[in-house]
C-alpha cells in the first residue's frame, strides 16, 4: 500500500476504531515503554492546539448559522416542540450539574497550570461576564472570549433572520465549510489521543486514566436519568399517559441507530420513518427532526456542564449554585449551536470554562480528554439527542391531536 492508498483509507475508516486502537496502543506503549511514550507528547500538544484554534469561529459561525436560519413565520405548531426542546435541553444541564455536585470529578491533565485567574464570588463572576458580553467582536474571537462571541452569534443571527433568502443560504454554506474543517480536525483524533495517553500513563501510570473512568461513568449516568426518568415525565406531561411505550420505541429504533452513525444529521431519515410510522403530521415532523438535529442537544448539554465543572474541580475553584445556573444557561444556549459531527459538542466546552475564567489552554486540554472517552460518551450523546427529537415531535402531536377531537 502506498501513501495516497494509506491516506485514503484512513479518511475512509472508521474513527471509532481508530481511537479505539490509539486508545489501546497508548496504554501499552506508556506501560511498556514511558521514556519512549514521552516522545509522542507532540502528538496530543498538536491536536490540542487544533482544537485551540478552531473552536472560537466554530462556535461563532453555528450558532450565528443556527439563529439565522429559523423563519419568523415558523407554524404554530412548531411552538410547543421548540419549547420542548429547550425545556429538555436545560432539564437535561440541570441533571448535568446535580450530579457533577454530588460526585465531583478530578482530571490528569496532559500538561496541567494553574487557572490564572480564577473568580472570588458570584459578583466576579456576573462583572466579568457583562463586560465579556460587551467586547469587541474580533477581539472576542482573537482572544477566544466565547462569551463575547456568544453574544455577537446571537445579535447577528438574529438580525439576519430578515435577510433575503440568498444571504441565509451564504451563512449556511459557510458553516457547512466551518463543519468540513472541524470534520478533518476530528480526524486528527487518534494521532491526539494516542500521545495524550501515552504520556498519561508514562507519567502517572495506570492510576491517571481512572479519573477518565469517573468521567465517563457521570456522563452516561446523567444521560441515561435523562433517558429514562426527565424525558418520560416532560413527555406525561405533554400526553397525561404513560410515556414509556414512546420512550422505548424511540430509544430502539432511533437512539440505536444514532449511538452506531454518532451523528444526529445522520440519524434524520431513520426519525423521518420514524415519525411517519407513528402516523405524526407530516407538515411538523418535516420541520421538527431536521431543526432537533440542529438546536435539540440534551446530551450535548450534559457534555458541556459536565467537563466544564471537571475543569473548574480539577483546578480548584469553588462553584457556587448560582454560578452552577449560569452554567446551565449557558449549557443550554451552547448546546443549540453544536456541531453535527461526532465530537462537536466538546469544541464548545472552551466557552463554558470561560465562565469560570478557565484559561483556554486548560479548556483545551479537558476537550482532549473528551476524545479519550469520546468512543462511548459521543456515541451515548447522539442516542439522547437524537431519539429525543422524535420523542418531543410525538408528544407534541399527539396532544395537539386529542385536543382537536375533544
């Protein structure tokens, strides 16, 4: 095989195997051999920079993109499971931050610093953020202030919902070539993952990946309480019936199918059948899944908080509830903006630590540990999102139906 084949066929592969393999190689290479694992620190310092750089425009481009291309005429039928959405999504941080209270979770960081200046009290907190909502726009993107660049995303996608429909399709196409970026990014994954982990377990042994095990088992743990306990009471209260025959068709035939794609735009045809199958009005679900898959992110949302608060325990800072809030707040609007593709929402943790006044280079690194876990968190994640935008879409219609016949 030659290096043009070689290339193409690990652009072609799957991701999942490769981290897998790099995952495996870096444990036995640090185990084995640390004075050579040290050597492949390049490696994991490389993605981590790649992911330093592109996360500020990605996150600015899509939720610009995502703000911009809702109609302001949208059905009124469209109302209620948007406002589903958004109550799932923040219920979805809230469980985030609950948890990530009662079992906090520490880190091995591959080049560990302190927080340079981290909060003294929530009326820091609050000063910094307004006067981070007002920066400059190009300084907020130069200097990676995602709250700044939350706030002009929003402002700018708002106001360009007026726009003419050519314009609309210049912003979506602009952050369709943003994704293609991240995508190539991503696939840098296991050349990152394997160095972080050889140099993980060359300098603290073994013991380093057990706070990745923590990790793990919070962040599947809260997307299942998700799954299985939030989703289903949003949904009785919707239907004012038992929920779980809905909630186990949707997790089987669309949270199945999306935990192997690992991609909610991937996953949109298997909800269209779907929604067809469970006799839904055509007129909504065609508007329903495909905006689910762009702004309902309940397990991007858990991402999110979660190793945004592993960051902020992992460097020391104490989390007072209102900035836990603030978080989920944040959390939320964040999620909306994820991207698409496997791993999109850990580009947006940068932002959340923000709020803790986390330096980006830690942030950074707590997104290269995301890709370590990222085989069975990203997997999960998409299962939540993407079978809860045929869950909400049903209840939605089915309580407007029995409203009509009665």
């Amino acid at each position: 095989m030659n290096s043009t084949q070689f290339v193409k066929a690990f652009l072609n592969g799957s991701l999942v195997k490769q981290i897998i393999i790099a995952l495996v190689l870096g444990i036995f290479l640090g185990a084995v051999a640390p004075e050579v694992a040290l050597k492949f620190e390049i490696f994991g310092s490389l993605f981590v920079g790649a992911l330093k750089s592109v996360a500020p425009i990605l996150v600015f481009i899509l939720v610009l993109a995502a703000i911009a291309r809702q109609d302001i005429g949208a059905s009124a039928n469209m109302r209620p499971i948007i406002m589903l959405y958004i109550i799932g999504t923040l219920s979805a941080s809230l469980v985030a931050v609950v948890i990530s209270f009662l079992s906090p979770v520490t880190l091995v960081l591959p080049n560990p610093e302190q927080v340079s200046s981290a909060p003294s009290g929530i009326l820091e907190v609050l000063k910094t953020l307004v006067f981070k909502i007002v920066d400059n726009p190009i300084n907020a993107l130069s200097t990676a202030n995602y709250i700044g660049i939350l706030t002009w995303a929003i402002l700018i996608g708002a106001a360009l919902r007026i726009a003419v429909p050519h314009t609309k399709v210049v912003v979506a196409d602009i952050a369709t070539a943003i994704t293609k970026v991240v995508q190539w990014v991503i696939r840098l994954a296991p050349f990152g993952v394997f160095g972080i982990v050889a140099h993980t377990v060359a300098t603290t042994g073994l013991s380093g990946l057990v706070s990745y095990a923590h990790l793990l088992i919070v962040l599947v743990g809260a997307m299942f309480i998700v799954a299985l306990v939030v989703n289903p009471i949003i949904v009785w209260f919707k239907i004012r019936r038992n929920p779980y025959p809905l909630v186990w068709m949707c997790l089987k035939e669309s949270g199945m199918m999306a935990f192997f794609t690992r991609s909610s735009a991937a996953n949109i045809p298997v909800n269209m059948n779907l929604a067809k199958k469970l006799g839904l009005s055509e007129e909504t679900y065609s508007v329903s899944i495909p905006l689910g898959a762009t702004i309902n992110m309940a397990g991007a949302a858990i991402t999110i908080a979660v190793l945004a608060l592993a960051a902020a325990h992992t460097s020391g800072i104490q989390v007072s509830m209102i900035e836990a809030l603030l978080l989920c707040v944040l959390a939320t609007l964040g999620a909306c903006g994820a991207s698409g593709v496997p791993g999109g929402s850990l580009l947006l943790i940068p932002m959340a630590c923000s709020l803790f006044g986390i330096s980006n280079e830690v942030a950074a690194q707590v997104v290269a540990v995301g890709f370590v876990i990222g085989v069975i968190q990203d997997s999960c994640e998409t299962a939540l999102n993407s079978s809860t935008d045929v869950l909400f879409t049903a209840a939605s219609d089915m309580a407007i139906r029995e409203r009509a016949s009665s």
